[in-house]
C-alpha cells in the first residue's frame, strides 16, 4: 500500500510542469524510492521509458533499455542517419556502427540527446533511472551531458540512488522514513490502542509502536515485519527479514523466484518461462503467489523485483550449486547475457565463446586462454577493445590496448590503421601525434586517408612545405578531405580568394558531415587569423547552422562556437562573445574545444579587467593543453594569456618567467598566430631586443603585431596605429593610441581622448586606467568638445534610438567597422563614457 510521500509527489509534479527538467531522488536500501516514483508515473500522461544499474554492469546499459524503448515507439528516423554512427553502438539492430576516428564518444552522446528531445516533440518523456549509485562511468557521463544539454520542453529525467551523486541542475529530493501515523495506514489501522483488522491481521497500538521502531520507519522492513509479526523474535539477519514471504512459497512459486533473483534486475517472461521449463499455465500458477507477496511486479512483458534487497537476499539464500546450474541455464535462455551468465556459472569457455558473439571484448580479454583463442585474432581483439574504451571516454584504457595491439602486429597496413587509431585517441589526450602518422604513411605509402592525416597534422605544426606536398598526393589518391587542409595553407599564404573557392569546392562534396563542418571552422579560423573579422563570423555563424541542422550542435557545433566568439571579442562584441562562450561551455564539450572556448574567455576577462575569471581560465585550460596534438599555435595559447595577464597586472616578474619559458621550450618559426603577439609582449617586458630570424608575417593582424613589436624596441607608435586602425581591433588600436600620444605630446590629446573613447565603449577597464595614467604623467585634458561632423551627427542620432553599430551600418549603408569608427570618434568628442551618456550630452546641447 501506498502511503504518505505527498510533498515528494507534488514536488515530482512540479518538476514536470517545468520540464526540461531532472529529479535525482535520495534515499536508503528500502525506504521505497522506486514505490515513489513508480506512483507518480503511474499517474501521468507521458512515455515513461525505464533503465537501471546492477552492479557491475556493461557501459551504457542503464541508457539501453530507455533508448530502445523510444526506438521502438518513435523509431531511429528521428535521428539522422538512423543512429548508425551513435546509437548503433548500443542498439545493434539499428546497423552496422558508421565509424568516425574520434567522435563516437560524442555522436552517440549527440544522438542520444536528440532522440530524447525529437520523442518529446511527439508526446512528453520521463526517463527513469533506477539505482545509479551502480552505474558506471560511462553512464554518468552521458546522464550528465544530457542534463547539462537538454533545452526543449518535455523531457523530465528521474534518477534514484542510495547516495548524492553530483548531477547537474537535479533538484534533490531525499526520501524520509515513514512517521507513526504513515506506517499504521500503510498496515491499515488506525494506530489505536484497539487496532483494526486488516486482512488477517489486528495490530494494537503497542505492536504499531514496535514495528515503528523495529523498522525505524522503512517501508521495506515495515511490511517485512508485518510477515513476521510483530512480536516475533528479530530475525536472525537482515537476510531472513526479507526472505519472510518467500518462505511461504510452494515449490514451484521459489523456483521462479529463485531464477529471477539469477537471471537479473528484470527477466522477460518468455526467459523466465524457458529457464522454469514451465507450461504456460503451470507459470501462471506459479508467479500469482509470487506477485501476490508483491516480491516480484509486473513489470510490461517481464518481472522485476520490488527491492533489489529482496533479489538480494533470494541470491544470497541460493547454494554455489545452485546459483550456478541456474546461470548455466539462463545463458542458455537470454544470449543477449549469455556472457555473463556463462562466466557467473564458472564456465570460461562458453563464457568467453557468448562473449565473441555479443562483442564483448574487455570480458573476451578476460577470459583469454591459448586453448580458447586458437585460431583467433588477438591483436584484432585488443583493437576492438580499444575502440570500446574510446566510446567509453577512457583514453587512457584505449590507448594501452591499441599500444599493446601494435607490439602483436607484423602486417604494415594493419599496423598503420593501428597508428591512425592511436593518433586519435592521443589527440583527445592532448599528445602529439606526428610521429605515429609518419610511421603509418611510411607503413602504408598508399592510404590516402592516412596521408591526409598526416597533411593536416603538419599543417598545425607550421611545416608547410611538407604538408601541402602531402596533401596535394592524397587528394590525387582519392581523400578529398585534403582540400581543406589544401585551402588552409594557401589562406595563409595570403590567398583568401583562392581559399574560399577550395573550401566551397569541398563543401558541395564533402564525403561524410564531419568534415563538412570541419570545413567551416577551418576557415573561420583562418579568415580571424587573416583580420577578416565580419567573415570569420558569417562562416563561423553559417557553420554553427549547419551543425544543428545536422544534429551535431553540442560536437562540432561547440568547436564552432570558438571560430565565432573569437571574431567577435576581436570586433570589441565582448558581452555577445561571453554569451556564445557560455552556451558553448553549457554543453559540455569535448577537452580540445573546451580549452578553445576556455581561451578566448580568458582574453576576455582579462581586457575587462576580470583577473580572477583569467586565472581560473588558465587553471583550467593548461591541463587541456597540456600536449601539442593540435600544433603550436594550440599550444602556445595559454602561454600568451597568462603573459597577457601578468603584463595587465604589471606582474613584470611573471611575465618575463612566461617569456623566457617560450623562448626556451618553442620553435616560434613553427607558429602563424602568436610567435608575433608573444614577442611584443616579450619586448615590452625586455625579454627580447631582436625577432627570431625566420618568423612569419602573413597578412594585416601579424603585420599589426609586428608594428608594435619594432614600437616597443623604439619604434613608431604612430606606425603601429596605422596598422591597428587598419585590422579594424579596437582594443588593440587602443591600447597603441596610448603608447602613441607618450610618443607624440603635441597630439596626445587627441590620441588620448580617442582611446578612452574605445575604451568606454568597450568596458575596457584597465584601458581606461591606461589613459587615465598617460593623461595624467602627460597633463593633458581628454574631456571632449561638440564639433560634430554631419555623417557624426547622423549616427548620433542612430545611436540615440538605441541601434547597435551593424543596425546603424545598415541604415546608412556603411560598413559595420566604419560605423564603429563614428562611435568611437563621437564618444571621445563628447568625452562620454557609454552609448547611453553620449546620447544624454547630444539632448542637452541640442544636437539631436
């Protein structure tokens, strides 16, 4: 009987009128978590798809149940391709599993995600997941994404467990025990001194007071000693409490039972029927009494127990011999487990043959023997293994079997495919994976995939040369893939033009979705790196489209999101980059991309003067970066952020500690982006007098970068504003403005005023302090005069209507970075500190 926990349901309830929504309900072995949640969703119009742990359990297999369930209901269609890139993984009648080096971790995470939300477009979910205290990593890990990812309204996530477990935005419900009055309803008296018949029994009110404390409220050992009765002597162990009502079972009743309690958390029936060797309704007869006592639920088209303590406690109560002769004859009813159950049954061999033929291939490295694996592969194995561990998310498991896999190869292809899958996962744990892609091309001369890799890989670490030689020979071998690394190279060549048609090119046959969306982020990254901010943002923008439409907006979509927040703090958008930042982190990215991300947050924080948030971005990142899999532009990042906030904060020690590291520990010839930032810095802290021979300097940025480099050696500061104005980065021409006017007396006025202008409009708080500081050592005044232009004037007027400097572009068909420059200039001739002042000033003196 079902009694009290009415706060717990409403609160359930509320939950689900608020969905996306998750509940993680909390509680000790009995206290009737699963009667709790069982009686709301019995209440309540959804599909409510059911999983659970056991303990020691396969990876994801709380998530099978609850996919197969929405499967079967809505089919795969709702996810592209059928799920047979991530969802095959863990329903093999989908298909065959696409293989994609590297993202099978986070398509599967992707589609699962997708599936979820698409059957709640269709009819409102509840995901129940029982007992996760049991769960494994694995499962955890997905449970997490899709808390942290699901947006649309309809899904409510449940989970039970023993103990807090740290989910994200779960509300927490903790399951009390039962009061004096809750129990006496659930034994249906009324807690009186002369008790109520109820059923057979008449409990008085000091009987009541013993079961309530005997109990000490649980639910379980409530009805427990309501069997036994309640003067009864205290059962010998907690075992022989549980086992009350099943000792009260005929012959054949215990049997069944017996095996359920073997055959697991839920048997089917046709399972159950096959290992009882029962008729129909010889079964039948034999389960009534069983779900009588409530020891075992109908459960769909299967049983499961109330309590995993009662299957417990009919395990436990089970002799060797029996439990394993029961195992033996469940592995020979349910192959789907026949692994399992062979292994439980103590017979390896048959163990280790169903766990072949279920693909199961950490227990198949288990149970390895010469007598058993003669004939067979065992590199094959280990490679399988190891691609189970990468889907898994243990990079650490994967690459020790794809290592050990390699050390049993002789044949050079499969070597070189091992090689390929190693570099994969070395990349996911930020190692370099150069050397084994050299290998595997030396092995296999012919693959072109492999070349392409290789290409690519190359390309990241600035070898050029050879890495357009190994591209154009495996685009003529067949891997159009190449081409992008192809238009890569010749963007940064300086060819913009000729990139932009390979990268179309590419687009209209891109061979799987992956690299399609590569496409974009590569060449968003490569128009930033090149100061076309406004395109690097169309792409980024146009890719991130793509992505969601593809069903990939919480993988590839997250790397985007970095190709789009950096253009975008480059063009002084600060606040819609940290909103880009944020929801890009909300997704829980992969480790690369998250460090990405973390990155250009850092260079936020550290330009508003936010130098906690800069730290803990630092913190975080260098252990992403720790390795050079993405090259030397990656790896260099977060040095340039930490100097950038050690020179911020006048930190000169920590600085020149950064710089020297640098310049001792790196190649700077090998970087495109920051060998040029990382030097002016190093000059401005007088760490460096003379530039490396052999630094490039491609396009309008690192020209930028190298103008203030040859000004903080001595040079034109009026150069390096030139150059900045040029780039179209306020912050930067701000900042050079500043050094500009101690170089220029007579216009430091101007100089400063333009600079406290941008650095107003851009909440540029340490900036400001900049100009305030050369204001003051130069005793120049920076407030501003009215002497407006008529172009100036009809921005202000755009501006006082609250329109942002692209609307503004837009009305006066302007460019969005010419309208910014009227900004700037307006506020430094106001001497206004925002958008909002200037346009009070402009009221008050009658210009607008």
């Amino acid at each position: 009987m079902f009694v009290g926990r009415q706060a717990e349901l409403r609160r359930l309830a509320a939950a689900q009128a608020a969905t996306p929504a998750a509940v993680l309900v909390v509680g000790e072995a009995g206290i009737g978590k699963s009667r709790l949640v069982r009686e709301f969703a019995d209440g309540i119009d959804a599909l409510v798809a059911e999983g659970g742990a056991d303990p020691g359990g396969t990876a994801y297999a709380p998530f099978v149940p609850v996919l197969r369930r929405l499967v079967r209901e809505h089919g795969a269609g709702l996810v592209p391709g059928g799920g047979r890139v991530g969802l095959a993984r863990l329903l093999p009648e989908l298909g065959e599993v696409t293989e994609l080096p590297g993202l099978g971790r986070a398509r599967l995470f992707e589609e699962v995600l997708l599936l979820v939300e698409r059957a709640a477009e269709r009819r409102p979910v509840v995901l129940l997941l029982e007992d996760l205290h049991w769960a494994d990593q694995a499962s955890r890990d997905l449970l997490v994404f899709l808390l942290r990812n699901l947006m649309r309204p309809g899904v409510l996530v449940i989970a039970t467990s023993r103990e807090p477990l740290r989910l994200p935005v779960a509300e927490v419900i903790r399951v009390p025990p039962l009061g004096r009055e809750e129990v006496a309803r659930m034994l249906g008296c009324d807690g009186g001194e002369r008790g109520v018949a109820a059923g057979r029994a008449v409990w008085s009110g000091a009987e009541l007071d013993a079961i309530v404390a005997r109990s000490e409220g649980n639910p379980l050992f409530v009805e427990a000693l309501a069997d036994v009765g309640a003067a009864a002597a205290t059962p010998a162990s907690l075992r022989e409490l549980l086992l009350a009502g099943a000792d009260r079972l005929g012959p054949a009743s215990l049997d069944v039972l017996r095996i359920a309690a073997v055959a697991g958390r839920r048997t089917p029936h046709e399972v159950l029927a096959a290992v009882a060797g029962l008729d129909d309704l010889a079964l039948d007869d034999a389960l009534r009494p069983i779900v009588h006592a409530r020891l075992l639920l109908v459960d769909g088209d299967g049983y499961t127990f109330r309590h995993a303590l009662i299957r417990d406690a009919v395990y436990d109560d089970l002799l060797p011999g029996e439990r394993r002769r029961l195992h033996a004859r469940c592995a020979g009813a349910w192959p789907e487990l026949a692994a399992d159950h062979w292994y439980l049954a103590g017979d390896r061999r048959r163990a280790f043959d169903a766990a072949w033929r279920a693909g199961r291939w950490e227990r198949v490295l288990e149970l390895w023997d010469d007598a058993y694996g003669q004939g067979r592969d065992h590199a094959w194995v280990l490679e399988q293994a190891a691609r189970d561990a990468l889907c898994e998310g243990d990079a650490e498991r994967a690459e020790e079997l794809a290592t050990r896999a390699l050390e049993e190869v002789d044949d050079p292809l499969r070597a070189a495919h091992l090689l390929e899958l190693r570099v994969a996962v070395r990349d996911l744990l930020g190692e370099e994976g150069l050397d084994d892609l050299r290998e595997a091309v030396r092995l296999a001369p012919g693959e072109a995939r492999l070349i392409g890799s290789l290409a690519t890989v190359l390309a990241w670490n600035g070898q050029d040369v050879e890495a357009r030689a190994h591209a154009e020979k495996a685009l003529a071998l067949g891997d159009t893939r190449a081409m992008v690394t192809l238009a890569a190279l010749t963007a940064l060549d300086g060819d913009l033009g000729t990139a932009s048609s390979l990268y179309a090119e590419f687009r209209s046959t891109a061979p799987d979705d992956d690299s399609l969306l590569m496409s974009y982020a590569s060449e968003a990254d490569v128009l930033e790196a090149a100061g076309e901010h406004t395109r690097a943002e169309s792409v980024a923008h146009e890719g991130m489209s793509r992505a969601r439409r593809l069903g990939m907006a919480r993988t590839r979509g997250a790397h985007l999101a970095a190709n789009l927040a950096e253009p975008l703090v480059s063009l002084g958008r600060w606040q819609e980059a940290r909103e880009v930042i944020r929801a890009a982190l909300a997704l829980d990215p992969a480790p690369i991309h998250r460090a990405w991300i973390l990155m250009v947050l850092g260079t936020v924080a550290v330009w508003e003067g936010a130098w906690a948030e800069a730290d803990e971005v630092v913190r975080l990142a260098r252990p992403l970066m720790r390795g050079r899999s993405r090259g030397y532009d990656s790896c260099l990042e977060p040095d340039l952020l930490e100097c950038r906030l050690a020179v911020a904060r006048s930190d000169l020690r920590r600085a020149g500690q950064v710089v020297d590291h640098v310049l001792a520990e790196h190649d700077l010839r090998q970087s495109r982006r920051y060998a040029w930032p990382l030097l002016a810095l190093a000059a401005r802290v007088g760490r460096v007098r003379e530039a490396p021979v052999g630094i490039a300097t491609t396009g309008p940025v690192q020209e930028a970068y190298r103008a203030t480099f040859e000004a903080e050696r001595g040079g034109s500061w009026a150069a390096a504003v030139a150059c900045w104005r040029a780039v179209g980065q306020p912050h930067a021409l701000g900042q050079a403005l500043v050094r500009a006017a101690e170089q220029d007396r007579a216009g430091a006025r101007d100089l400063l005023r333009e600079a406290a202008a941008i650095a107003a409009s851009l909440a540029a708080e340490p900036l400001r302090r900049e100009v305030e500081a050369a204001a003051a050592t130069l005793r120049v005044g920076i407030s501003g005069d009215l002497h407006l232009s008529a172009r100036e004037l009809e921005v202000l007027a755009l501006v006082a209507e609250g329109l942002s400097n692209r609307q503004i572009a837009e009305r006066l068909f302007i460019s969005a970075r010419t309208s910014g420059v009227h900004v700037s200039n307006i506020l430094a001739k106001l001497g206004a500190t925002s958008r909002v002042e200037a346009a009070a000033l402009a009221r008050r003196a009658g210009l607008i």
